[in-house]
C-alpha cells in the first residue's frame, strides 16, 4: 500500500521524533512562554473575547430555562438566608474594625488574609477535557501571574498556569494532579485547626482529595468547610474549597482521607476573581533572592 | 483565493472550539461522560475528502497548522494534537483513494478518522502521564460519545460544504494540473 512507501515512512518518523521533541520541550518546567506562544494566544483570545459575550448570552438564556423551574423554591430559601445575613454582615463590620485596630497597635501590615482582587471573565474553555484548563482574558498587563489562585464567588476553582500578555490561562481544581497540592485547612476554635493536602482531583468518585497528614484523633464530620491555608506559600488563606462529602480511614492508620465536594461549580464559570496575595509568596521570595 | 476562505473558516472554527463545551447542557458535564468537540478535524477531513485532488496536500498541510495552534491556544503540551491530527488525515485521504466517495463512506471514513484521534490522544497522553484511566473505560466514556457528537457536526459540514468544495477543488486545482 502506498502508506508503505519510503517517502511516507520517512515523514512519519520525522513527524514522531518532532512529537517528541515538543512534548519533551513543553514537559520541561517552563516558567513563561515562548515569544511566538504569547502572540498566538493573545490574537486567538482577542477573537475569542469578541465571540463570547453574545455566545455566553445566548448559553445563559438557554440554561436558565431550565432554572426557572425551580425559581420558587430557591426564593424561599434565599429569603431566610439574606435574613441571617443582615445580623451577619454587622457582626462581620464590627470584627472587621477591631481586627484592624489590633493590628495597628501590635504593627502587623499585611495579613495572610489579604489579597488583590483581579476581576477577569473566561473566554473560552479547552475543548480537551482531559485537561481541564480555561481561558481567561487578564494578563501580564493586568498584574496576573503564574500560579495565582483563582477562584468565583463560591470558592476557589484553579490556579494559574501560563500567562501571555493580555490572557491567561487557568488550570481548574479537577484537573489537578500530584505536583499541584494546596495546602488547606478545617478551621476549628483555639488552636485545634485541622491541615492537610488536596492531592488531586478522584474522577470515579467525582471529589477532591484531601489527606489530613496528623492522627490526633480529632473527628472531622461530613458537611464540613475545608479553606486554604496559607501556610503553602502560594494561596491566602481562607479562599473555601469544599465541603466533606465522605471520609475514609487509610489502610495503614496514618492519615485520613477525606472526599471533598468543590464549592464552587467548576462547570458553569464566567466571572473569576485572580488573587494576588498581598504578602510575599515563595516565588517573590526566590526571585528577589536570586537579584 | 478559496483557500484562504478554507484557512478563515478552519480559524472561525478554531476560535468557537473554546465555546463548544459551554453548549452542551450543565447536566451532561457533571457526569463522567466526556464528549470533546473535534469539530476543526471534521471539517478538515471534509476538505480532505472533497477539496484535495489525489496529488495535492492541502488538508495535511492546514492540520499541521492548526493542529499547534489548537496545541498553544488550548493544550499545554505541544505538538499532540499537530501529529495526531496530520496522521489522521492523511489515513483519511488513503481511505478516500480505496473507496468511490459517496455518502456513507464518507461518513465511515470520519468515525474511523475520529476514533484513531482519539485513540492517539489516549496513548499520548497516558505516556506523557496526564491521564491515567483504564481503556475500556474511556473507550466507553470517552471515544464512544466523542465519536457520536462529531459524527452529528460531520453531517452539518457535508451537507453544507460538499458540494461547494468539490466546486472550489475544481476551480482552483485544475489550472496547477
């Protein structure tokens, strides 16, 4: 068959050994991107922004038919808790200010709390599902940078994986994978706080994976907050990630492995919030090292 | 000039790829069904199919193409989808040698095309380490529906562009011959 033939054979091997160069290229710990990657992202994503705010009308309508159904029924609910959040909200103002001013007397400036917001709105979501990492259209020029978290309103969905000059992209929780573990936290009274890892995302059982490292014999429950930590080094901390869904004893008794279900919905995201910790993180602290 | 109308389209196509996912409804995302839209690939194989002549490359050379370019914009591990898809289309114009191209070979020729994609990318990407999943499973949660989904798009882009391409193939490549 003509496939056989030396001239194909020979362009089929130079087509393998090219893939392998690039993947191997593209696998090699690369901190930004290559000049010709830049310009491509950021013209395809100019085109893209142009095309998704009707596109992302048009789906929005579309799906929210199907939310009207069940309109009455949320109302109710969200009436009773705007209620609760009214007391809330004061309760919160009042921390708020005495957190500051106790602050200001002990000298701290910069908390591990805070963070700068920077508003941005997916573009376009990578039709490879099997990496599950959107576009977003805030870049360099913008103040984002490479492993920043991100997160919606409900919770933290990702983090930041590659920037160009106008667009970004975001690998989202679901897709991560053992080099990317956050560090996180249940949050308990006194100094009893609950740490561990999120290692990854269990596609069979469609959780999180968190890892409590210490066996102190503190119980977690199910329908508990687990929150950032920023203990890490990359992410402030207190961004929620999800709620225990099932916790499962280890086999050998050292750690617990909890089943976490994401906060935020990782499949229905248009406006993302970019954080940019206001304390240094550990990649300011090396590269202000190396100058 | 009709090529560069086939270069825009592919480039349109490109660009609402980003977009394809968010068609589908909220229901079939949260499930472990993955259904991933190929849809530049199809419209190359149609090109590939009607478009080129038995002596001209003009679909290997746009998968090429845009196959880094899906690789840059919506992969971050370069060169897959640049391979994968310029192999494909290249079994795709042999195939279309072998048989007359009617209808239904044409829509056999693109579940074929489309599985070996797929396949491809399951054996690329487990080697890379990306993925680790069972065969059996992604062939019955991944390649099964994928190959469903695209086949419904072939459809609308042979229906569409068969016909004008066979037209434009016959415009631009007679006066080379």
């Amino acid at each position: 068959m003509s496939f056989f033939r030396r001239k194909s054979l020979f362009i089929l091997l130079i087509g393998i050994i090219l893939l392998v160069v690039l993947v191997g290229y593209s696998l090699t710990k690369r901190d930004h991107l290559s000049g010709p990657e830049k310009v491509i992202v950021d013209s395809v994503g100019w085109m893209q922004n142009i095309i998704s705010q009707p596109a992302n009308f048009f789906i929005d309508t579309y799906h929210s038919i199907g939310d009207i159904r069940i309109t009455y029924e949320e109302n109710k609910i969200l009436k009773e808790k705007l209620a609760e959040y009214k007391t809330l909200v004061y309760e919160v103002n009042e921390l708020d200010k005495e957190n500051e001013e106790l602050r200001k007397t002990l000298d701290i400036v910069d908390s591990p709390r805070d963070f700068e917001p920077i508003l941005a709105t997916v573009i376009s979501r990578s039709p490879e599902r099997w990496l599950e990492q959107v576009t977003i259209n805030r870049g360099t020029k913008h103040g984002v940078e490479k492993n920043m978290a991100v997160m919606t309103v409900d919770g933290m969905i990702g983090k930041v994986t590659s920037v160009s000059n106008m667009h970004a992209t975001v690998q989202l929780i679901t897709g991560f994978d053992q080099l990317n573990r956050i560090s996180a936290t249940i949050s308990r009274k006194g100094k009893d706080n609950i740490f561990g890892l999120i290692e990854g995302y269990d596609k069979e059982k469609e959780a999180l994976v968190f890892r409590i490292m210490e066996q102190s014999g503190k119980k977690v429950k199910e329908e508990e907050l687990v929150v950032s930590s920023s203990l890490g080094g990359q992410y402030p901390s207190g961004l929620p990630i999800g709620t225990i869904k099932e916790i499962e004893a280890d086999p050998y008794g050292l750690t617990t492995k909890v089943y976490l279900e994401p906060s935020a919905n990782i499949y229905d995201i248009n406006q993302v919030i970019v954080i940019d910790r206001a304390l240094d993180t550990d990649d300011d602290i090396e590269n202000s090292g190396d100058k | 000039m009709k090529r560069l109308v086939l270069v825009l389209i592919l480039f349109g196509l490109l660009v609402i790829e980003g977009i394809a996912i968010d068609l589908l409804p909220l229901r079939l995302l949260e499930t472990e069904i993955l259904i991933v839209p190929h849809w530049l690939f199809m419209f190359l194989i149609v090109v590939a199919i009607f478009f080129d002549k038995s002596y001209t490359f003009y679909a290997v050379v746009f998968s090429i193409v845009f196959g880094i370019l899906i690789d840059i914009v919506y992969a971050d591990i370069l060169g897959v989808y640049m391979f994968v898809y310029a192999v494909s289309v290249y079994i795709a114009q042999i195939l279309k040698r072998l048989f007359i191209t009617n209808f239904l070979v044409s829509c056999i020729i693109a579940m074929i095309t489309i599985s070996l994609v797929e396949i491809q990318i399951y054996i690329v990407y487990s080697f890379v380490g990306t993925i680790d999943l069972p065969f059996m499973f992604f062939l019955t949660h991944r390649l099964l529906p994928t190959v469903v989904a695209n086949l419904l798009f072939f459809l609308l882009v042979y229906f569409i562009f068969s016909k004008r391409l066979v037209r434009w193939s016959d415009e631009e490549l007679q006066r080379v011959s």
